[in-house]
C-alpha cells in the first residue's frame, strides 16, 4: 500500500473512531443521567413510602398504647401484599412483641439488612434478598422496626446495567458504521478531487473539480478552484496567442533590419551620407522593437496588480480637462477638433499615471484614425450607480463584429494597418480599465466610436 493510501485509510479510521467515541459518550451520558434519575427518584419513593408507614404505627401507639401497636403490626403481617413487608416491635430488652422480622438494629435510623427467604417448595436455595430498615423509637421505649424488600430495585438497577451495555454496544456499532459510510463518502470525494488535480497537473487543464450540487464546503472548494483553473486556462490561452502574435509581429521588422544590416555589411555604401542613411534606418527598427517590448511590459505591470498600492483620489474632471489642453493643439494640426464635457469634479480612486497613459492612447487613436474635420469630445459624468469617462468621435468607428478583437495585443483593422502603431495601445487601456475595477465599452457613435470607462460608484469611492 502506497503512503497516500495508507494516510487515507487512516484518516478513514480516525474519523470513524472518533464518531464512535462522540456517540459512545453521548449515549454513557445520556443513559447514566437516566439511570441516576429513575434510581433516586424510586429510592427515594421506597424510603417515603417507609418513613410514612413507621410514623403512622408511631402516632398509633402514642395515642392507643402498646397492644393497639402489635394488634396493627400482626394485622398488617398477615395481610397478602405483592410486595412483603417487614414489621418488628422489639422490648428495650430486645425481646421480639410483634411482626415477622427477627433481626433487632442497633439502635435508631435507616438500615440495609441481608436475608435469604425461606425456602421454597421445590427445594431450591432461594436467593439473597436485601431489607431497607428505618428503626424508631416509641414512647413506651420500645423499638419498632419497619422494612421493605428492595430486591426489585436491585432487579431494576441490574436490567438498567445490562440495557445500558446492549444500548452502548449497539451505539458503538452504529457510531462504527456511520464513520464508516461518512468517511468513505469522504474518501471518494477526496480521492475524486485529487484525481482530477492530478490530471490537471499533467496537462489537461480543460478538467474541473466535480461537483455534487449540495453546496456544501467540498461544494464550494472545488467551485472556488474551478474558477481558479477558468481563470488560469484563460491566461495561458492569452499567453500562448500573445506569443504567437508577437512571433507573427516582430518577425517581419527583424527580418527586414537583418536584410539592412546584412546589405550593408555586403555591399557597404560608396558614400558616408548612405551608410549613414542605412543606420538610421536601423536604429529606427530597433526602436519600434523597443516601445513593443516596454508596451508589453507595461501591460504586464499593469496585470500583476502592483499599481494598485499607489491608488490615490483622482479628480477625473480635472484630469480630462488637462489633457484636453494638451491635446487640443496636436489635434489642430492634424485638422481635428478637440473639446471637453466635465462640468464639476468626479473623484474615483486609481493611479493617475496609468489612467493619463490610457486616456492619451484613447485620444491619439482618435485623433489618427478620424478623418479631416472630425470631431472628438471628452466627457465624464454620472449615470446611475456609475461614473462614466467616454472619449467619442465621428469618424469611421469600428465594426462591431470587431470591437473585441481590436482590445486584443497586436490586433489592427485591415484600413489601420498603413499608420503608425503596433496594435497595444487598446490592450494597454483594457488592462489600465481591469486595474481599475472599471468595464471598457466600444460602441457606435452614429457616425464613429464611442470608447467609455464605466467605474462602479462602490469602487470608485464616491
């Protein structure tokens, strides 16, 4: 057997001796509690039940004398009673007056006296039997004695032994096999779990837990780790497209800078202002390579979370204002116009930094993919139980079949592709909008795009 096996069954057994110490001890405190109750409570009846009988031949032989008291005592001797009883009127001389005990106490109170029965018909030796006495002195100076037979509460305490070992046995077996059941239904749900864990751990990461639908904590674990491994696959899909991108993207700039470098070396230029012409060109190419690889790397800072232990409070009204300040010129030049829609202060928690380097992205995309003439507005406001920064255009916008694609790294439309970028700058803003808490949205301006970052107002603090 295998230490995993072997740890399993243990655990197995462990359980099940413990459930049937847990309902051992429960039914040796039940079952003692009761015992204890019936016992005292039939006792003390015993006891009540003599104490009356000797007080009341007590009072008759203060009032009506000695011969009335072993009148009575020969009276009640001779009745037939399912239960016998014992009567005794002894002289201070110990001589026996009356009644059908012949044991004389030593002196007053409560006694417990053995006796054997006589013997029966049949010849049998009749078993020992035991008297509960209570001895009381009389006026006269007698001693009278009255007793019952507990023999029929030692026969009760015996059947409540004998009953209480069958119950704990029986409770045991029960307590035995209900570990037993409970912890093999545990032992497969472990064992099924770990299973597929295993599985997983090999490669197949298309597998989740199983799950029962009984919402208990083996429920819920195997939930919380199949959103895990969701979550997981998810990136690693992420990951090996990015990759696969990057190698699709970059391969064409390396290519053509190792055809430079290696004309050059070849057939190095007849003139310095050539050759001169041949590196710039060169280091123009390993520079596009270099803003990729920080883009990347920014969106990979931006994915770990670090960025948020800078969160501070931003005032996003005042941060589109400044950059539609900063803006507005370039998008002159270029024949656009900028303008901005922030009427009072809107303050959300985030870094300032990242949501400027977002924003600028968003604006840059517009001001270059719009034609001659668009216009481009900035606006934040709040619509419900959300605050809303949207950067809008009237240009050709982006067909909605494509709109998740283009937030993808290195994803271009086809139109896009003859200006100037390398497709991270919308996966940069996705990454900046998850950080935040907040949803990206594109939809259609009627005419051109509508970018919007939605930030919930109990995210954003406001």
């Amino acid at each position: 057997m295998s230490t995993a096996a072997a740890n399993k069954t243990s655990s197995f057994f462990r359980l099940s001796l413990l459930l049937a110490g847990l309902f051992a001890l429960a039914s040796l405190l039940m079952a003692g509690a009761l015992y204890v109750s019936v016992t005292r409570n039939v006792r003390e009846r015993l006891h009540e039940d003599i104490r009356t009988d000797a007080l009341d031949l007590a009072a008759l032989a203060g009032h009506m004398g000695e011969h009335a008291l072993q009148s009575e005592i020969r009276q009640r001797v001779d009745l037939d009673t399912p239960l016998p009883r014992w009567y005794a009127l002894f002289a201070p001389d110990g001589r026996l007056l009356a009644g059908n005990l012949h044991w004389r106490p030593p002196g007053p109170g409560w006694w417990h006296q053995p006796f054997r029965a006589r013997r029966s018909p049949t010849g049998l030796e009749p078993p020992m039997h035991t008297l509960t006495l209570l001895a009381l002195g009389t006026a006269q100076g007698d001693l009278l004695v009255v007793g019952r037979d507990r023999t029929y509460i030692d026969q009760l305490e015996a059947s409540y032994g004998r009953a209480f070992i069958g119950v704990l046995l029986v409770t045991i077996g029960v307590a035995l096999l209900l570990g037993a059941l409970i912890g093999r239904r545990m032992l497969r749900r472990v064992s099924a779990m770990s299973e597929t864990a295993a599985r997983i751990s090999a490669g197949q990461l298309s597998l989740r837990m199983p799950l029962t639908g009984s919402g208990d904590e083996f429920d819920r674990i195997a939930q919380t780790v199949n959103e895990m491994l969701s979550r997981i696959e998810a990136l690693l899909a992420e990951v090996r497209r990015i990759g696969a991108d990057i190698a699709h993207d970059l391969r064409t700039p390396l290519t053509r800078l190792r055809r430079r470098l290696e004309t050059a070396r070849t057939h190095p230029p007849a003139n310095p202002v050539a050759l001169d012409a041949t590196l710039d060109e060169a280091l123009h190419e390993i520079d596009e390579l270099l803003v990729i690889f920080q883009a990347l790397m920014r969106i990979a800072r931006i994915e770990s979370g670090e960025a948020r232990s800078a969160f501070a409070a931003i005032d996003l009204a005042a941060l589109l204002a400044d950059l539609a300040d900063a803006y507005a010129p370039v998008a002159d030049a270029e024949g656009r116009h900028l303008e901005v829609d922030a009427p009072k202060a809107v303050i959300v928690p985030g870094d300032r930094d990242l949501l400027v380097q977002a924003l600028v992205n968003l604006i840059e995309n517009a001001i270059r993919h719009t034609h001659s003439g668009a216009r481009i507005r900035l606006s934040v406001a709040r619509e419900g139980d959300e605050i809303v920064i949207a950067i809008a255009d009237d240009g050709p916008g982006v067909p909605e079949a494509e709109r998740d694609n283009v937030l993808q790294p290195f994803k271009r439309l086809d139109r896009s592709r003859h200006t100037p970028g390398n497709g991270l700058g919308l996966a940069l803003v996705r990454a900046v909008a998850e950080l935040h808490g907040a949803q990206l949205r594109l939809s259609d301006n009627r005419p051109g795009l509508r970018v919007e970052l939605r930030f919930a107002l109990h995210r954003a603090g406001s």
